[in-house]
C-alpha cells in the first residue's frame, strides 16, 4: 500500500541546458552552487556559482571539448574521473551541447554531430583498474577526461588500455570572463530518448554495469520526486525546491548525481558540497554549517551514524538546520533513533536503475517512523511477499502513470522491474515500510559502499583446496571471508596456501571491499556450510552459523592498546607514520607534507591505517576521521604527538569510551524493542489486585522486601522469580538474615519460580510466562551481582537480564511499573552539589565496573521510558547496613563488615573513613519499607529517581569507639591508625598468604584483602573534603521513613559488630 493523491501533476518535458540558458537570461544571479574556496579547509568561507556564470561554464567546456576530442562517429563515450567539485555537473552539460548539430554562429562546415553526440561515464574513482577497463570495453570509450593533479586512479588505467587523455580547465578557469554561446536548439521531441548521462551500478557478475540515463529517464525521476503530495505529508521535490541542500554524497554516485547535477536545476534549489581533498566527516558538515546556511543535508549512512555518537556535534548542528536525509545504505537504528529526537531524519530511498521513486514524508515525522519509508501512490511501487518473510519491493508498469516511472525509460520492454530489496511493515501504520537487506548477495558496509561478492568468491573457489567461499561484511566497515577447505590443515599453513588466491582476488575488486589477512575465517571440519539439496551453499544460514567466529574475528582485528611510540620523539612519531603507511599501503611513503588521499589513498587504507595507528600508538580513541582532519604524515605526526602527550586519548579515555560503547548498544537493544499498539496491553488493573514481580528474594535486601511486600496493607500478590528458589530455601535464607522475617508464605499470596533473566521467556516454561503476562503489574529487579572488582564486560549477563525484563514489561496486559535498585555507586563521581534525583548523562560518574553497570542499567530504564511508554522508578541506594528495628545482622560479605574483621585480625581499624567518614548509611529493614513506600507511590511521572540515603548524617569518628569497644570485649587489641596506614598493614598481609591453606585461613579472617583496591580507592585521604550531597526530595515525599530513622546510632552498630564476631 502506498499514500496517495489524486492532484493533477505538470509532466516535465524540459531539456536542462535549456532550463540553464534560461534562468541565466531571466535571473543571472540566482545562486546555482556554493563550494569551498579553499580545497583542504573551510576557513576560507564558500564561492557562489550563479545561474549566469554556470551557464557561461557549460558553455566555455562545450566549446573546449569540441576543440579537444577527436570525433570517432555516433554517441562517443568520454569517462571523467576527477575531484568532487562543480566539473561533475559541467562537464554533463557541456558533452550535451557539443554533441548536437550547430548552426547559425558556428561555421557551416562544423557538424557537431559529427563529433558525437557524446555521453560522460562517471567512472567511481574507487573502482578497481579491472573494473574501470571493464566499464570502457562495454561502452567502446577510449577517451578519458581528468584534471590537474591527476587522480592516483588515472596512472593505473593508462597502464592497462591505451586512451586519449583531456585535461580539463580548473572551476575558476572556467567561470572566469564571458565567451561565445554553443547553440543548443534541440527539442524535447528530438532529443528526450539522447543520452543525458552514464553512471554505474554492481551487476550479477560482481563487475560493474553501466546505466545511461536518457533525458526522458531525468524528466520521469522529477516527475515523480515532484508527485502532489497529500496531506499532511511533503514530497522530496518540496525537500528540494528552492532551498538550500548540502549535499555530502560523492558526485559520481547516483544520489549525488541526482541531487547536484539534475534535481538543482529543475527544482531551481541551490547545492552546497564538502572540500575535495577529504572524504567528509561529521565534523565536516558541522565547519561547513558554521560557515555557510542550509535547509538541509543529504549523508551517507557511515556520516549520520558518527553524527549519532557525536551528542556534541549533533547539538551543534540541530541549531542550525532543521532536517537531515540519509541515503546509500542503512542507518544503524540505535543513531536513527537519537539524530531523529534532534533533527527531522528522512530517511531516503532510490537506485541507479529507478531513481529517487516519489517518496513521500509526513509532517510532523515521529522518531519512531524515522527508519521507515512511504512512496506515492502514483510510482506503483508496490510489495510483494518474499520467500523470506519480508517483501519485496517492485515496480509495476502503468500507462495512466508511466511518465512517473522512470525506471522504463532505462528498461522499456519490462512490465514489471523487480528491486531485490526487502523491506518489513510497519507493525501499525500501513503504507510505512522498514529496509530489510537484499534478495541477491549484495553486500552493504556501514559507510554505504557496496559489492557484489560472487566473482571474488568464486576466484577463492578456483583453489584446489577450497570447498566453498562466503564473502561478508554488510553493516562493517570491513570485508571478510569464510572459508571451507576440502581437507584438513593446520590453520596458520592453510592461511599461507589461500593467501596469494585471496591477493589476485582483491586486485580486481573495488578498494572499498578488498579482504585483509586479518579478515578470513576458516570454517571447522565438524561443523560444514549449510546446503541446499543440490549441495549448493546457503548463504544466510552458514554466515549465521559461524556468527560467533565472524564476531570474534571482527574482535581480534581491533588491535591491543599499548604504545609503542615515544611521544616526547617527534623523528620517532614521524618513522612509524611512515612505517604504517608502507605497511597499509604496500607503497612507499610519500613526502611528509603530502596529502594522503590526493597521493591516492582510499578510505579503506585510511581506516586500516587508523587500526594500524592504534595498535602502534595505544590510542583506542584514533579513528580514520583523525586522518581526514590531518591529511599528511606530518599533520598527523603532530596531531599525534600531541595527544600521547596530554594522554587525552590514552587509556583513561579507553575506560570511557568502553563505557559509552556498552551504553549504546544497550541502548539501542531496549530501542529495539517495538513499542507495543496492542490493544488488550496496557489494560487497566483494580487497585485491589496488584500482582508483584520480585527478584532477588534470597539476597540481604530482598529478603527484608519480601517481608515487607508481605505486610503491605494492600495484600499483594508476590512471584519471587530467583536462579534457584522455592519456599523452603527462602525460609532459610530468611532465618539467616534474621529471626524476625517471615518463614511462612501463604500459596495464595506467594509464588517462587526458578529463572533465567538472561534467556528467552527469562527461562520460564511457557506457562508460566504466560500467566505472568496476564497478571503482573508491578515489578521490583532487584538481582544484582554484586562485586566491586569485577569490570563492566562482566555485568552483561546482568544487563541481558534487564532487556528480558523491559520486553517483558513491554508485552504484558498490564504494562507493569518497573522499580529497580541501582546504587550511589552508579554517579558517586559527579561534581555536582548535591548529585540530584534525575538521569546522569556524565559517563565518567561511576568509579568501578559495578557502577557502571547501574549507570547502563538506570539508562536503558529511561530509555524504556521514553521509546516503550514504560514507567520507571530507579532507587539509588546507599550503603546499606544492618537492620535498625530488629536482630538482623549485617550482610558479613558487604566492605564495612570486611573492614571490621580484618581490624581484628590486623590490630588496627582506620580512624577515618577517607571519602566515606560522612555516614550516610540505611538500615537494611529502614531501606525495605522505602523501596515498598516508592513502589506503591501513585506518581505520574515517566521516570523518576529515588535516593534511598540516609539525610541524617554522622561520622565513622561517632561510631568508631562502639566499634572498638566490642572488638576489645571479643578480647581484641585495636588501635586506631591513619587510613594510609591501615591500607599498607592490608598490603603487608597479603605477602604473608603463601600457601592455599594460609589463603584459606586469610580469606575468612582477613576478609578485606579480596577489596585491597576498593580500600586503596576510599582511603587515599583522611578527610571528606570530597564528600557527596545526595539530593532527597523525592524519597522524602515518597516516604516517611528516611526522616523518621535518624542517623546510625552507635549502639546499633555495636549490635552490628557483635553479630559478626559471633
């Protein structure tokens, strides 16, 4: 289904140079195009091309292609490479008019069409040699136009074919001064089937194959981009018209093309491009915002996805433009869905054979369509269901619409063109369709280029010993390739054997898709590719099979952090830039104040130069856009330098970067969980019947919950969903705790069920899963591992837990509140005074991987929040002690019980506490009653935080003499020392364990050697100068038991004391 409109729509049956020749004589100073004036910065500001001196341009080339080209007969083919600036678009024009017949001005003996008429081919200067030569074969081409200084593409394809060689004037040659007008007097009756222009796309051979575009084919693409749109949506053409569109795509490629060299023309909208000498970046789009005004941007998927992870620069840039467009691939969801909330994202679709289609965008486009697409209903685009399960997309043949469908003017003998792209409905709002993959093997990299894998396959194939080859790398920056051998081998020799076929491979393959050693993988004996039937390799089901492998592989090549560049040596910084670059390149390296990519390097090289800087450098934080912004070996030996020296990007910023890395791909897991439309989800519940999910019952806190939850007024049900619990191990863990909690739960009232969080259905039978789905309306996670030593990587089982959790949530009838126990520890870094009650942003908040863990956990709360609808309640809970009110003890494994032992076994107990002398701890049955007061709040908020500590304060100088005294009484001999002291007493202890059963003995006497570092950490100062103010406004007005409790008692903590020496 398709958005339709029945307005009547003005077909075009203009020719372009027409169109130029004419705005020229009527508004010579409407501006055409801006570019940098400078070709490596935008320091210098942008030049304007007006439609008066375009036209003069056109028209100077036209005549100098005339001059230049020997005239070879009918429809002559001249391929451009060159830089990406204006001379794409003039040089279109130019052949256009010097292949028709002249008259009038000119000689009568000069026949144009004798010289032609002449087609450009835009030959991607990313294409292999074999592929260039390829190209010109198909299209009988044997003169190549390029520019000074010549594209490093050039000198190999004059090495393998003889071609006459035209250089063409510079832009600023060519705008300068007037000249003579080249005639162009063809009608859109004589010229709309002429070529307009040859580009390429991938064929099924792997090579590529040219497309040339006829006038008619542009004239249907405008047709359908300027299609009426309904109401309520805008069309592309209305994107376009009249505004002002930077245009980051290179102009050899089909968007770029469309975008620059037609669509401006047509819909009279000016284009800004990048500098030429650099691939763009994000931070390019941002220089060239603040040096020149746009509507809006059009990027490839790799450049909106850094965009993404830069909240910086996409802050920046949502002051100053209002939409954003992605084409030439897919967007990774997770960006999509955090550009969208800054920046109206449309999200387009064309291809070389069809063009632009007549895609359509609502208004108001929530952050939730952002990755969909809707087409006009008069393209007769439409989807029909694949053998996969999704649908593919295809073009029907309409007379009543056929001028809207471009596609058969490339194709007219076709009644229908079939895509080979997949796409997946919007689960409620018919006519918006999700991009899915491709039916054939085509491989998409995450920076939008693209390859055809079957000849490189089946080169690989040619091998004696190989079985079969699958190439893959869609969604990657890189390719690789799995292979299985036809015998077995040890894998370093087999590497070797395969390693010359894999290099004759790459040379015939475009630069973007080439295999690095680092990149194969060797499929196992035990485990073959899947096959069809007919012994044919299934592609799908074998790349999913090795997906661990593939993973893993993809892990390896991400190189150790270790620097091995003295940074205070700028000659030794200089060597090794020069080292990895011949290592990278195969070449030698060139001068130093060279620009890298003019001497030829492509951004393959620059991202496999940036890898190789890493790992030479120790520098996680170097990435190829580092490169684009230092374009040279001494640029980038500076740059270098710089950062080694003030370690900006060394091994701190690792830590943070991990951190940011873990955060977002949780994030974009919660994301990807499709908000519920449902309508039996959601359902109200009576106040009467609350059904509570509480994990965690066996552990300290759950235990005094449970208790809790029981003694509610409102009678609740309970499910205690734990690893491995049941009534009777609840009993005992209870009695542990403590003798007051309950030991008896009604069956009514109480069930206990063994889980998985971190498995599907949270490793529940299906159903019970199911009868949670209908009745839970309130959950309470409180299941945590809680380990200070352990690093973030260790808490994802935790983290793939909360997912489950948040789906859950997010399929149940009752769309149940979610509270979870996070912990201080999660922003006890912060700065701020006092660290108040709402989502921390700063990732360097939380000290230790635990931390870290609640910081992640607390924003996929906030993410579920705002992408799901879910309410959350996150409870920042302080250090928790024994209980206040009964005989509870202290949890013995929690660190202040630790501390107190090992005084015991040590002789000496800090005086202070360092950062943590300021008591602001709760007693564990005061936090029991706080988290069921928050629970059963009837507040109206999304997401709200709670911190659960303690506004009474004391000191460890209040509680120390309770401590020592009931040390003394266990007959003890405690002195108080410095903090500095007591840690290095810790320290000294440990050299003293040299055997297991001293270990043995040491880790129950002296339990705080397992926290050494954690001690080290708060013990580092003997004052609390750093101390933390906790804001505790909303746990205050949730509950009255903070306020009623007071601060720690002494006597309570003798009690304490005394329980742990029993």
């Amino acid at each position: 289904m398709a958005v339709s409109s029945h307005a009547t729509h003005k077909q075009n049956e203009r020719l372009l140079p027409q169109i130029i020749d004419h705005v020229a004589q009527t508004d010579p100073e409407a501006v055409w195009m801006e570019y940098p004036r400078s070709e490596s910065s935008y320091d210098d500001g942008f030049a304007q091309i007006t439609y008066g001196q375009l036209a003069r341009a056109v028209d100077k080339l036209a005549w100098y292609l005339y001059q230049s080209v020997e005239a070879r007969g009918a429809f002559q083919t001249l391929a451009y490479i060159g830089p990406n600036d204006a001379r794409y678009a003039l040089i279109v024009y130019a052949c256009i008019k010097a292949s028709f017949k002249v008259s009038g001005a000119l000689d009568e003996a000069v026949d144009a069409c004798a010289n032609g008429p002449w087609q450009v081919l835009f030959s991607s200067p990313k294409n292999s040699v074999a592929a260039h030569v390829d190209l010109f074969s198909k299209l009988d081409c044997h003169v190549l136009v390029t520019t000074k200084p010549t594209p490093a593409a050039v000198a190999g394809i004059l090495d393998e074919c003889q071609m006459g060689l035209v250089y063409l004037p510079s832009v600023e040659e060519l705008l300068e001064g007037d000249g003579d007008a080249f005639p162009f007097t063809k009608t859109w009756a004589q010229a709309h089937n002429d070529p307009f222009a040859v580009l390429h796309t991938s064929g099924s051979t792997g090579m590529p194959k040219p497309v040339v575009y006829t006038h008619d084919f542009i004239a249907r693409n405008a047709n359908a981009m300027q299609l009426p749109a309904p109401r309520g949506y805008v069309s592309f053409g209305q994107l376009l018209q009249q505004n002002r569109s930077m245009c980051i795509l290179p102009l050899f490629h089909a968007a770029g093309f469309c975008i620059v060299t037609c669509s401006s023309i047509l819909l009279k909208a000016c284009s800004i491009i990048p500098i030429s000498a650099c691939p763009p970046t994000e931070d390019s789009l941002l220089a060239m915002l603040e040096h020149t005004g746009a509507d809006w941007a059009v990027v490839p998927p790799s450049i909106f996805n850094s965009l993404g992870r830069k909240a910086e620069v996409l802050e920046a840039i949502s002051t100053k433009m209002q939409r954003i467009g992605i084409i030439g691939g897919n967007a990774s969801s997770a960006m999509v869905d955090r550009v969208s909330r800054k920046l109206q994202v449309c999200n387009l679709y064309g291809s070389s054979e069809c063009g632009t289609f007549g895609q359509v965008f609502p208004h108001a486009t929530s952050h939730h369509l952002a990755s969909y697409i809707s087409f006009h209903s008069d393209v007769n685009a439409l989807f029909c269901e694949h053998s996969s399960g999704a649908f593919e997309l295809v073009v029907k043949r309409n007379e009543s619409v056929l001028h809207n469908q471009a596609v058969f003017a490339l194709f007219p003998h076709l009644d229908e063109f079939r895509s080979k792209d997949l796409f997946a409905p919007h689960d409620s709002l018919a006519g918006f369709w999700q991009y899915k993959g491709r039916t054939d093997d085509m491989i998409v990299f995450s920076n939008g280029e693209k390859t055809n894998p079957q000849s490189f396959e089946s080169h690989v194939c040619g091998h004696a010993h190989v079985a079969a080859a699958l190439v893959f790398g869609s969604n990657r920056e890189e390719a690789g390739i799995l292979i299985e051998t036809t015998r077995p081998a040890q894998k370093q020799q087999m590497l070797q054997a395969l390693w010359p076929t894999i290099e004759q491979a790459n040379l015939a393959t475009p630069a973007h898709a080439r295999i690095a050693a680092s990149h194969i993988c060797l499929a196992s004996p035990d485990k073959p590719m899947a096959r069809t039937s007919k012994g044919t390799v299934k592609r799908a089901e074998s790349l999913q099979l090795y997906k661990s492998e593939i993973d893993a592989m993809y892990s390896r090549a991400a190189p150790a952090h270790r620097s091995l560049i003295n940074p205070n040596n700028l000659g030794q910084v200089l060597d090794e830039l020069r080292s990895a670059y011949t290592s990278v390149t195969k070449s030698d390296a060139p001068p130093d104040e060279a620009n890298l990519f003019t001497m030829g390097i492509d951004s393959l090289q620059a991202l496999r130069l940036a890898r190789e800087l890493r790992r030479r450098s120790g520098m996680p934080a170097l990435e190829p856009s580092i490169i684009y912004k230092n374009p040279s070996i001494a640029a980038l030996a500076t740059k270098i330098q710089s950062c080694l020296l003030q370690d900006s990007l060394g091994q701190a910023c690792g830590k943070r970067q991990e951190l940011q890395r873990t955060l977002d791909a949780y994030k974009t897991h919660i994301r990807d969980i499709m908000p519920c439309h449902d309508s039996h989800v959601g359902v109200e519940h009576p106040a009467s019947a609350c059904t509570i999910l509480l994990s965690g019952t066996t552990g300290y806190i759950g235990s005094y919950l449970l208790d809790q939850l029981l003694a509610h007024p409102s009678s609740p049900s309970i499910i205690c969903l734990n690893r491995s619990a049941d009534a009777k191990t609840q009993a005992l863990r209870n009695k542990e705790h403590d003798q007051t909690l309950a030991s008896d739960f009604p069956p009514d009232r109480v069930r206990f069920l063994s889980a998985d969080y971190a498995q599907d259905r949270l490793g529940l039978s299906e159903a019970d899963f199911e009868t949670l789905l209908q009745d839970v309306t309130l959950v309470v996670h409180n299941a945590w591992a809680i380990d200070f030593n352990l690093s973030l990587a260790a808490f994802r089982p935790v983290l793939d837990g909360l997912v489950n959790l948040l789906r859950f949530c997010n399929s149940a009838r009752h769309r149940p509140v979610m509270a979870y126990t996070s912990s201080v520890s999660a922003v006890m870094n912060m700065s701020a005074r006092p660290i108040p009650e709402s989502l921390v942003q700063d990732v360097d908040a939380s000290a230790t991987g635990y931390g870290e863990s609640k910081f992640v956990a607390e924003h996929m709360l906030h993410e579920a929040a705002q992408c799901l609808g879910l309410k959350a309640k996150v409870l920042r809970v302080t250090q928790v002690s024994g209980a206040a009110y009964s005989p509870g003890l202290w949890n013995p494994r929690d660190w202040l019980p630790r501390l107190v032992l090992s005084s015991k076994y040590l002789g000496a107990i800090p005086q202070t506490l360092g950062t943590l002398h300021i008591i602001d701890w709760l007693p564990v049955d005061v936090l029991a009653r706080l988290i069921t007061d928050i629970c059963f709040e009837t507040s109206h908020a999304q997401f709200a935080v709670y911190h659960a500590v303690n506004p009474n304060l004391t000191t460890w100088a209040e509680l120390l003499p309770s401590v020592i005294a009931e040390l003394e009484a266990d007959g003890s001999n405690v002195v108080a020392v410095p903090g500095a002291e007591w840690v290095e007493r810790l320290r000294q202890s440990a050299a003293e364990v040299d055997d297991e059963h001293a270990k043995a003995n040491a880790d129950a006497q002296n339990p705080a050697l397992g926290l050494l570092e954690f001690f080290e950490h708060i013990l580092h100062q003997d004052d609390a100068s750093g101390r933390r103010i906790w804001s505790v406004q909303n746990s205050l007005a949730a509950s009255n038991s903070l306020q009623e409790t007071g601060s720690i008692r002494p006597e309570w903590m003798g009690r304490w004391v005394r329980g742990l020496m029993a």
